[in-house]
C-alpha cells in the first residue's frame, strides 16, 4: 500500500508505482569505473528510502588524469623556469646597457645592480677581453655570453620537464561496469 493519500494512477498498473513497495534502506546502488590511458574514473549513484517514505540519492562522481596531473608539473616547470629567466635576463641586461652607457658607478642603484648581478657573471669574466669604448664605457661580452648560458640552461631544463613528465601513452585500455541493484 502507498503512503499517498491519494489512490495510485491507473495507468501505471502494469508498472511499478514509485516506492510504493519498496521498503525503508537502500534501494540501488550503481557502481561504474573505467581506466583509459592513465585516466580513471569512478561514478557510484546510491538511493535510500527512509522509514517515512522519503526517498535521498547520492552521487558521488571521481575522475583522476594521471596525464592531467604529469600536464600541470610540465607547466608550472615551464612556467617558474622561464619566469626566473626573465627576471635574470633584465637584470643582466640592465648591468650590459649600465657599462655600455658608461653609467656612474657612486649611484646606489648602479652599485646594488652591478653587485647582484656580478654573481651571475663572475663565471664567464676572462673568456674574451671586455672593449673599452670610452671613459667609463665598456662593451662587456662577458654579460652577453653569460644571457646566452642562461637562456640554454632554461631552455635544458624545460625540455627535460617536457620528457620526464611527458604523457603516457597506453595501448591497453579497459573499462568495467557493475550494476547492483538491492532491494531491502
């Protein structure tokens, strides 16, 4: 018998009428995954008919891309690598315009530049004699060959982001369905 007040709808006779003979607990439960190429997912739906007739459904859907998450660490690798790049390439780039303009070396600003971004050019100092082109100004090659370095050195590591987090690619792929339906 239903917990309706009212009779049930003669043209459902043939079919069920909702909850009508379903009794309190869980009515189905469905379960279904697949694995494809590094992806998996996972859908489970349950419903549940409470004592008073009320009837509650879950769904709780799961979705896992290991080529999603190997996507996400080439591009954050991609993106700082090249972000201190750039940070590095204006500072050396600046120090190059500085000497080549003959900038005075008592300013605070030259002199904090000049001493940052001497570490950074420290390495390749001797490699080809620095031209003097005037009083203060000096042609420094060794600030070029230095940008140069850098920029093959980024370029290096992100390439090697790019192989060792490369997606994976599978031939084999394989999906499941479970289908469970309870009655209480």
């Amino acid at each position: 018998m239903s917990n309706q007040p009212y009779s049930p709808d003669p043209r459902m006779r043939n079919s069920q009428v909702p909850y009508e003979d379903q009794t309190y607990g869980a009515g189905n439960e469905t379960v279904r995954s697949a694995n494809a190429g590094g992806a998996y997912s996972q859908s489970q739906h349950e419903s549940y008919v409470d004592p008073t007739g009320n009837r509650f459904e879950n769904r709780e859907e799961v979705f896992e891309d290991k080529n999603l998450r190997r996507a996400n660490i080439r591009y954050w690798i991609t993106t700082i690598t090249y972000f201190l790049l750039g940070v590095l390439e204006v500072i050396l780039l600046l120090r190059f315009l500085f000497r080549l303009l003959g900038a005075n070396r008592d300013n605070g600003f030259i002199m904090f530049l000049y001493n940052l971004s001497h570490v950074f050019v420290v390495a390749f100092n001797g490699i080809f004699n620095d031209q003097t082109l005037g009083n203060n100004s000096v042609f420094e090659t060794s600030t070029l060959i230095a940008m140069i370095v850098y920029a093959l050195v980024a370029w290096g590591i992100v390439s090697l982001g790019r192989v060792i987090y490369g997606p994976q690619l599978s031939s084999r792929q394989s999906a499941m369905m479970t289908r469970r339906r309870q009655r209480s």
